[in-house]
C-alpha cells in the first residue's frame, strides 16, 4: 500500500522493486546504492523511496481497511488475477 503512495514509483516500478528486496516493508529499508541496482528505477524514484515519510497517511488508510473489513489482495496472492500481473 505505502508503494502506491511514492510518487514516481509506477506499478510495474513497485513490483520491479519488491522482487529486488524480497518483500514490500524491505523495500523502504534499503540504502539507495541498493536501489540503484534496479534498473528500471529512475533518480525520481530512488529520491522518492528513500525520502518517504507519509506513514500517517498509510496507517489511516489501513485503520479504514481493517474497520470495514476489507481484504487487499497483492499480486503475490493466490487469489489475486493472473489477467493484472
């Protein structure tokens, strides 16, 4: 959810970079000489990802999900639709 949030960081940028660090919470834990490595990452993005800080915002959009039950899905999810990957 906080990959959505990046400005810069396209879909296809964000899984990019999920695959280079295993899951989505390493992701704003890497140093920007690791980020580099991803090729498909431009300055923008990089500066974006490590400059992060709106996780107020992400915890309220969680608190929602939680209140009103609903259940996000990743495309690592079994359920989640072979058509979107």
């Amino acid at each position: 959810m906080a990959l959505a949030a990046v400005p810069h960081l396209s879909p296809r940028r964000a899984k990019a970079v999920v695959e280079l660090a295993g899951d989505a919470r390493t992701v704003f834990e890497l140093e920007k000489g690791d980020l580099e490595k991803a090729a498909c990452l431009n300055d923008e993005a990089i500066e974006a990802l490590t400059g992060f800080e709106d996780w107020k915002r992400i915890d309220q959009a969680l608190a929602m999900i939680q209140k009103k039950d609903i259940t996000v899905l990743t495309y690592k999810d079994r359920e989640y639709p072979a058509s979107l990957h």
